[in-house]
C-alpha cells in the first residue's frame, strides 16, 4: 500500500478549494464608524486605511458608498464634544443614528458601540469615585444602559456594550425589553482584554485614559487568565447577550476557539485598530503582502470560531477575498 500523502488534495486550486472547511464572505464582516461631533471636516485615523474620524455629513456619505459597494453592517462609535463626569448626553449619537437610520432604512445593519470613555472627562470606561482611584460600577452600570436605551430609541439594530463593568449585561437588557426594544440585538464584549493593540482607537474615539486610574486593568480582562475569559463569557450569556465577542482577535486565538467550542451563542472576534495597524506597517515597509496576510488572520479567526468578524479593512473584503485563492 502506498504510503499516505496529504499532498494529493493541495495539487492543484481545484482541489485546494474543493477541500478547505474555512470559507470567509464579505457578509460576515461589520465596519466600524466614528461619528465625531464638533469637526470642521472628517480626518483620518492614525495607522488605519481608509478609516475616519467622520462628520455625521461625511458619514452619510460614506455609508452611502459603502453601500453601492455591497457593504451594509456596521459598528458606530459616537464621540461627543463635551465631557462629563457624570450625567451624560447622549444626544448627538442618538442625532447620528437617527439620521442613517432616516437615510438608509432597513438598507443598513447598524451596531453601536456602548461605553463611557468617549464620554468622561477622565478617559474611563465607568463613573469614577470623587478621587478617581475606583470604578463605581453599578452608577457606571445604569448610566450604560440609559446609553443603550437611547441608541435603541433612535434606531440601532444592536447595542455593543464595551465597558467591562459586571452585571451591565442583564441591566441593558431589562432596560431595552421595559422601553419597547424587545428586538433590538444585544452583542457583549464578553471577552475583552486588557490589551496594548488599542492604539489607533483611542485616538479616534478620543477615549484615552488621562487621570484617575492609570489604565483599565481593574476592569478588563487580564491577559494571562483564560479562567476568566470564560466566566465573563459564560456570565453575559445567562444575563441574555445573543452574540458573544473575543478582543483582540490574534493575540486572543486559543480563547475564541476555546469559548468557541464550549458556548453555542454565536461569537463575533474584533480585530483591533492596533492589530490591523500592525499588518498596515508590515505591508507599507514591504515585509508582507498586505492583501495575503489580511485574509490569512480573517481564515484564522473562522477556523477559530467566529461568525462575525469586526475588521478596519472590512470596506475592502470583498476585493481581499476576490484575490484569494494562494
Ligand atoms: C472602549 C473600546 C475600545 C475598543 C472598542 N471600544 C478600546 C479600549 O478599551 O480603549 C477597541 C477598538 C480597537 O482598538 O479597535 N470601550
Ligand atoms: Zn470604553
């Protein structure tokens, strides 16, 4: 008997293709959106192509491209001009999403971001105490979910909440289903980590941490405990999150294909703005080809798992994967 050779199905692109158990197609990825208020015109994000810091103007007309190109699911984050300790205003968001919802309808998919940090003075994801060393978290929790509750109101299909805090899970929930929003789709960072590949976000999110704590530790995960990964994944699918998150994507490949395996809520992995400036710089210094190892981490992250990818460069998939077959 001949000896067994796995090589006979990587022959040829033909049978290539006939075997993979991983195929990726431009309907599984969401863009994500800044809305930021106060701009005399939209700038770019450092480190990111074709990603902005948008007017609600050049927004709608953004989403509108991207819709003639065949991409219709996003994810909002809204960016006030003023800032506040507490008692937040959530209008210009709500303003914004109104608005695309106006203008595109049922055309568009829209998820929003829900957190604090691009709206506190301070930078944190939560209401802080009055010396600023602890997160308060039941007053950051109930503050979160009258931000749910307004998105929702104005038209968000999903609400994401990304602040970490326990227990903001089944608040928003309650609060959505008591407000008439029984259908509006609920997607929790569930496992976020307390990572360095959040660079180019804050920047555009203006959500960087600049007093009180000196960084989110005490709220997102740690890095180096996969114990809790699955706590807080577990958690915020009994408090009622219908789709669960991994972020980082890369970094974080052993939790998705973990949580994966061991939850039957659909998961979605979001690779962040430092994990994708990261393959920008590799492809602008000429060590890697920009469009191959795009697709290579978006195949990892279906082999991992994840339904739903979250990619900067999801506004150009459709033309990465057309390149694909290597
Ligand atoms: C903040 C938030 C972050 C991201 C989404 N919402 C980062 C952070 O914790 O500062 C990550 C986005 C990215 O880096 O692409 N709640
Ligand atoms: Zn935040």
């Amino acid at each position: 008997m001949a000896p067994l050779t796995l090589r006979r199905l990587r022959d040829n692109p033909h049978v290539r293709d006939l075997v993979r158990d991983v195929r990726l197609a431009p309907g599984q990825f969401l863009q994500p959106l800044f809305a930021v208020e106060g701009l005399a015109g939209r700038e770019p994000v450092p480190g990111l192509r074709d990603v902005w810091r948008d007017t609600p103007d050049s927004l709608a007309r953004q989403v509108e491209a991207d819709l003639a190109a065949g991409i219709s699911r996003f994810l909002l984050f809204a960016v006030p001009r003023a800032k506040h300790a507490r008692d937040f205003h959530y209008g210009f968001g709500a303003d914004v999403v109104a608005g695309l919802r106006r203008r595109f309808g049922a055309d568009v998919w829209l998820a929003v971001d829900v957190c604090l940090c691009s709206h506190t003075t301070h930078g944190h994801c939560g209401v802080l105490d009055d010396d600023l060393s602890h997160v308060l978290n039941d007053a950051s929790v109930a503050e979160l979910a009258r931000q749910a509750a307004a998105w929702a109101a104005a038209g968000a299909d999903c609400v994401a909440p990304s602040d970490m805090m326990d227990g903001r899970i089944g608040t928003i929930r309650q609060a959505l289903d008591a407000a008439g929003h029984g259908r509006t789709v609920l997607m929790s960072y569930a496992a976020k980590f307390h990572s360095g590949f959040y660079g180019p976000f804050r920047v555009a999110a203006d959500s960087a941490p600049t007093a009180g704590l000196k960084d989110r530790a005490t709220y997102q995960l740690d890095p180096a405990r996969r114990d809790e990964a699955l706590l807080a994944a577990r958690r915020d699918a009994a408090e009622g999150a219908d789709i669960l998150m991994v972020k980082p994507g890369l970094p974080y490949l052993d939790v998705l294909a973990g949580l994966t395996r061991e939850l039957p809520q659909p998961f979605a992995v979001y690779q962040t703005s430092g994990e994708q400036a990261a393959l920008e710089l590799l492809a602008r210094e000429g060590l890697a080809d920009g469009a191959r190892v795009q697709r290579e981490t978006w195949t990892a992250f279906a082999r991992a798992g994840a339904r739903i990818i979250i990619s900067y460069a999801a506004r150009r998939a459709t033309a990465l994967l057309a390149g694909a077959p290597e």
